[in-house]
C-alpha cells in the first residue's frame, strides 16, 4: 500500500474565524480523520499553527511567517494509506477545508526508499 | 470455612505467593521446582490436614512446610546446591540457614517483578498470558486451558516453551531501571489488558472463573500502583477502565449467561462503587501529558456510566473513538465508532461511513449494518442481519442476532 500526503491549502490565511466556527471546524477535521482511521488508512497528521513559525530565505534572510506577501498558507497535512492517488483523491473530498471558498487539498505521493 | 472449601480458597490466594517468593528466589530458569513445591505443600497440606484437622493458622502452617520443603529441595538436591545455590541472591556465608522472606512486603515485591520477568518481549503474549494465570495468578492447568478456550495439552506446551525461553534468555526477574520502565511497562499494560479482556470477553461457561481474570488483572494492575516506579498515567488509566468494565459484570449477562447488550441492562444492578473508583483513577491518569489508548477507552467507558442519551454524550464519546482509532486500528474500534456516529450525526451518515469499512468476514460488521438500516431499509436491514447470522460462530452471538431478527419480523408484519 503506497502512502499519500494531504496537505491542507488555505487561500487566506489572514482570515479570522469566530471561536465557535473554529469548535465546528475542529469536530468536523476530527471526524473526517476518524473517518479515514476508522477505515485503517490514517497514517498520522498535524496542524501546522502560525505562532513561532518562520521563513528562512536564500541570503539567510529571516521573517516571521509567510503573511503579508502572499496571502496563502498550509494549515495542516495528513498521511494516509491508499492503493492508488484515485483513492487518496476520495479521501481528500471529504476534508473540511474544502468548505472554504478557494481553498484546496494537494494530494502528494510519499516517496518511500528512495523509490518515487 | 470447610476444609473442602478451604483448599481451594487458600491455593487461589497463597499457591501464587510461595510459586513467586521461591523463584525469585531460585531464579527464572527453576520456575518449575518452585512450582513443584508449591503444589506439593498444598498435596500436604490435603494429607495431614484430613487426618489432624485444620491448624490454626492455616497460611502460617502453608509457609513453614514450603519453607522446610524448599530448604530440604536444596540441601537433597547437590546438582541443585553446587549450581544455583551460590547464585541464589541471598549469599550465605558457611552454615548459615537459607531465607525464605514470606512477608506481605516481598510477596508483593516478588509478584511485581515476576509480572516483568513474564511481561518480557521475548515470549508471545499469549504465553504471557498463560504464565502469568499459573505462576502471578495460581491457575491450575485446566481453568487455563478453561478460560482461554483451548486444551491442557496446548496450554501444558505453551508454558513449556515459554519458560525455555525465558531460561534461554536469561529473563531477570526484577523490575527494570528508569531507562527502560517505559517500553517494558508497555508489555505489561498490554498484557494485563488483554488478561483482563480474556476475562471479561470469554464464551467459558464457567461465570466464576471468568470474574476471577478480571479480578486478576485488576489486582496486578493494582500492583503496579502501588509501586512509585510503575505509578504512571497509563496504568492508572487502565485501572480506571477495568473498575468501569467490572461495574457492569452482574448487569450485563442474564442467569442464562446469555449476554444483555448495553441498552437493555438494568443499572440498579450496576456496581456504583466501582464506578466511583473508575472516576478517581481516571483522575489520577490524568496527570503527564501522553494520551494512551487506555485513557482513551477509560474516558469511553466513563461516557458509559452515563446513560443519558443526549447527543452531547454521543459527540464525545464519537470525539474519543476518533482519537482511539488514530492511535490504533480494530475492527472492533471502527465497528463502535460507527455505531457512535449514528448516535451522534444520525443513521443516514453513519450508513455512509458503515459501506466504507472493509469488514466483510466479521458478523459485528453486519449486524451493524442491519441496526443501521432497521426503520430506514427494514428489506436490507433483513439481509444483513441474516448475513450476520450465517457468519456468527458462538451461540450467545447466534441468539444475540437471532433475537434482532424476531424484533424485525414483528416490525415489518406491522408496516
């Protein structure tokens, strides 16, 4: 069974959501895993937070964060099993983010023993 | 007590106590010999005590004789004396008589560190399991082989090699250092777990038996409470489980011993005491910040104990499963979670989920479904059900879902 990276696109991710959006959200994402572990496919996920991250440019050049020029960010990942990328595809249908408008899911092969 | 009820009382309490106190003293590799002394001071204690009548303190008279018999194993036995005896960690210096500590505090700290000594890697769980019944739990062979459903001849093998292995290994009976108390004590957890599974879970017959895994386990587990060295999260979590599960024991199965699902169970027959318990070890588990799957199913069993149906139960014991299954995969796990689900989100969604689950051999998997689809599809509720059925092997199962059928058929005769 291959591996697949479902990483969570977010078109804005200045965007400020209430904290009962944010509890809806949560119980869905939550759901939505239980879903694809429930089916012995998760392999394991994160969130990927705002607070304490960087970006490390060429010239060693430090910033805090992505925000500002580009708008878009990556809010999460999950690793699944899935026997093909059609299959990995239908897991990544179900994924909450997609409720927001411009948002994506990008599905990615794991490459495994250095085999792509 | 009677001297027929007597015997058998004292060697479910004190076999295991002289079998532990003496191996660890004569190390792994001579289990067997304590053992062997153990049954044969009970083998006494039938003998004399029909004729004389019952000492006065029965354990006491117990202790002395397996302290004389062990004593005289070493002294009789020179291949014995020349090899291990100078091993034997109480050295003795010329003339000095051997110590045979028969106290509460070292049977304790004896049992402890045998349960690691057994709870190694090195062995099959269910060796594990099977030794830890005779040596931690004194099982005779036979209700081994009684609660774990299989015959003398498998357990008598089981054991054997298991106690090879451990010799081979050179186990040592002890409980580890800091460094290595984690991972071995992962071992443990799971062993006693799956103990008290057995227990709880089991198609014997025997009711008794049954209860006196569960109470095993419990008290193992116990054990390692009480040790500051192995007081961690995890296992107060899976103490906090098993007094939940324990709860429930006169509830859930009838005098038929057919079982009463949870929904029909009577609560005024639930053991609110140990419920109690349940709570405050749950408690105490949550000190650290490591989630174990224990803490998971105690949480889960603790939403139990509530029989409320609101959907606020229902979303957090949905919450818990979703978290149970990422940390580790069962049928049974995503079975339950899907059950939940419905609880929680409604049949239609659950249905949904319930077609995804690859568990097409497993008679759970289509009994849910036909729960899934009663009210919403009673034709293919039907179907699954019989499809149930046909793969159920155990005739409380059987009768579990024949039951469901009936209740169907009146259903759909009404519509």
């Amino acid at each position: 069974m291959k591996e697949f990276m479902l990483i969570f696109r977010h078109e804005d991710g200045n965007k400020v959501a209430s904290p009962d959006q944010i509890q809806i959200w949560m119980k869905q994402t939550m759901d939505w895993i239980g879903s694809i572990a429930a089916q012995n496919k998760f392999v394991l996920g994160n969130g990927l937070p705002f607070d304490e991250s960087r970006v490390v440019r060429s010239n060693n050049v430090v910033t805090n964060g992505p925000f500002g020029e580009i708008k878009e960010t990556i809010g999460g990942y999950i690793i699944v099993k899935a026997d093909s990328v059609e299959e990995a595809v239908e897991f990544a249908k179900g994924c909450p983010v997609l409720q927001g408008e411009g948002n994506s899911v990008e599905v990615r092969k794991i490459a495994k023993d250095g085999k792509a | 007590m009677e001297q027929q009820a007597l015997i058998p009382h004292l060697f479910r309490t004190e076999f295991r106590k002289i079998a532990t106190v003496l191996s660890n003293l004569f190390g792994i590799e001579h289990v067997e010999v304590a053992e062997d002394i153990a049954s044969e001071t009970f083998l006494a204690a039938l003998e004399t005590w029909t004729y004389k009548g019952i000492p006065e303190n029965p354990t006491a008279w117990l202790y002395a004789v397996a302290k004389n018999k062990a004593k005289n194993y070493i002294s009789r036995n020179a291949v014995f004396t020349n090899k291990i005896a100078r091993q034997i960690k109480y050295s003795l210096s010329e003339g000095e008589e051997i110590e045979i500590d028969l106290s509460d505090k070292n049977i304790a700290d004896s049992q402890l560190q045998m349960l690691f000594a057994i709870c190694h890697p090195s062995i099959s769980t269910e060796a594990q399991i099977g030794l830890s019944l005779r040596i931690l739990c004194g099982f005779g062979i036979d209700e081994i082989a009684n609660a774990l459903l299989t015959n003398k001849e498998t357990i008598n093998k089981r054991l054997y090699r298991a106690k090879e292995k451990l010799r081979l290994e050179n186990v040592k009976i002890e409980v580890p250092g800091e460094a290595e108390i984690n991972m071995r004590l992962e071992t443990v957890l799971t062993t006693l777990y799956l103990l008290f599974n057995e227990g709880y879970y089991s198609e014997s017959q025997d009711a008794v038996l049954r209860e006196d895994l569960c109470l095993e386990a419990t008290r193992l587990t116990y054990l390692l409470i009480e040790n500051e060295q192995t007081n961690k999260p995890a296992v107060n979590a899976l103490l906090s489980l098993m007094c939940f599960h324990s709860s429930r024991f006169e509830a859930r199965k009838n005098e038929n011993g057919e079982i009463i699902l949870y929904n029909d169970q009577d609560e005024s027959l639930w053991n609110y005491e140990l419920i109690s318990k349940g709570v405050y070890f749950l408690h105490q588990a949550s000190q650290g910040d490591k989630i174990s799957k224990y803490h998971l199913e105690a949480s889960i069993a603790y939403w139990h104990t509530i029989k409320a149906d609101t959907r606020k139960k229902w979303e957090k014991i949905l919450h818990l499963f979703n978290q149970l299954l990422q940390i580790e995969y069962s049928p049974i796990a995503a079975l339950n979670r899907t059950y939940v689900l419905a609880k929680a989100n409604g049949k239609a969604a659950a249905i949904i989920e319930a077609e995804k689950l690859n568990l097409a051999d497993n008679h759970y998997y289509f009994t849910l479904l036909g729960e899934l689809y009663t009210d919403i599809d009673n034709k293919k509720a039907k179907q699954n059900f019989q499809k149930a059925l046909s793969l159920a092997k155990t005739q409380s199962d059987k009768q579990t879902i024949q039951k469901k059928l009936t209740t169907l058929d009146d259903l759909m005769i009404d519509e």
